[in-house]
C-alpha cells in the first residue's frame, strides 16, 4: 500500500500550507489559493489545465449563487471526509444520501484527499488532490471516485479532470487505477456514475495544454 507523508505548517508570514512528501519530490499545497508548489517551484493544478482547456461561460451567473454553490459542495466534501476519517456520522440528507449510495455499491473507502503529481517529458508540471481511492466487490481493483454536487455534470470537463488524476496517481505511486466514478449527491439525489479511461486523449489534451503555456525544460537540467 502506498504511504503519504503529510504535515500541515504556517509560514513566518502566516501562510498556512500541506506539506506532502512523494518520493523523491516535495509538494507543498495553499489551500486559501489553491495552489501547488514542488520543490518550491509552482506548478499548475488539475483544475488550472481543466479551466484552461474547458472554460465556463459563468457571466450570466450572480456571484453570490456561485459563491454558495461552492460553499455547498466543499461543506458536501468535508462530511464526507470527517465521517471516513473518524467514522462519526453527521445527520445531513446530503450524508443520508452518501451513506446510503455507499451501501448499494458496497464502497470501500481506501484513502481520501490523495495528492498526485502529473509528469511530462520527466518533469513534474501539475499536481493536484482528488477525494477517494475506492474498492467494490463488485468491481475488479481499485478506482478513483470524485465527489459532485452541481446540478449538472459537464461530462468532457468530469472526463479529463479523473483521467489526469489517473495519470497522476499512476505516475506518483507506480499503481493502477482500474475505474473511474463520480459521486454524484445533491439533496435526495444520489448516482454513482461510471467515467470513460481514455489516457491517449488525456496525453493530448496535455500536449495541448503545455502548447499554450510552455515548460522551460532548462530549468531543471
């Protein structure tokens, strides 16, 4: 089983930071910004090559909706993970609805909030944290499962966000990920949603993605 070394510190100007050790590398993630930084270096994040190469048209959206739908699903996230962690149950429908998709498909929760870090050409360029390992007797090896809330699931964004969370966590641990599925709870509403492996189109989004932003390879010679 993959080992995570994870410690949380605050910088003498008051920047609190997780501090993860991988391997050879260190990764240290702002969570206030949302920003990764390796060896010091700061990288892009999962959701920074996402955005860029998926953009959401939200100007039509009042903020204030926006910035409640995020608070929702965060709040959404970190029951999920408090009640996985220490095994106390919070009495939410949106739990409810949790608990009870987890006993359908028999979801064994392996690891959660797992930090990864995406390689090119050697060199680490992105990181990012996706929300459960998860096992099944219902299903062969292990997979990735990511947490949603949105009315909506925009399937292309959904597809390249696991699947580079896929390369990550192979490339960062050297194991497989056999599936792919989206939690997808908001209110009563509940679904365990399977998402499409593709590595060859995810390599090309990537390639897509470092045309647009260019790596200086010479930094790290």
């Amino acid at each position: 089983m993959y080992q995570i070394k994870t410690t949380q510190f605050t910088h003498p100007g008051g920047d609190s930071l997780v501090h993860f050790e991988l391997g050879d590398y260190v990764l240290d993630f702002d969570p206030v910004n949302h920003e990764y930084f390796v060896d010091g270096e700061k990288v892009a994040s999962v959701s920074d090559i996402v955005n860029d190469l998926y953009p959401r048209s939200m100007k039509n959206v009042d903020p204030e909706i926006l910035k409640k739908a995020a608070e929702r699903g965060s709040e959404l996230r970190e029951m999920i993970e408090h009640y996985e962690r220490s095994d106390q149950k919070i009495y939410h429908k949106e739990m409810h609805s949790y608990l009870s998709l987890k006993g359908e498909h028999q979801i064994q929760v392996q690891n959660t909030k797992v930090p990864v870090l995406i390689h090119h050409h050697g060199v680490v360029i992105a990181a990012g944290r996706f929300d459960m390992v998860v096992k099944s007797p219902y299903i062969k090896g292990e997979g990735i499962a990511q947490i949603k809330r949105a009315a909506h699931i925009d399937k292309w964004r959904l597809e390249l966000q696991m699947n580079l969370y896929k390369l990550g966590f192979e490339q960062t641990y050297k194991q497989k990920i056999h599936y792919l599925k989206c939690i997808h709870i908001r209110n009563r509403h509940r679904e365990y949603i399977d998402v499409m492996k593709n590595k060859k189109r995810t390599l090309d989004m990537l390639d897509t993605y470092i045309e647009r932003h260019p790596i200086d390879y010479t930094r790290y010679l």
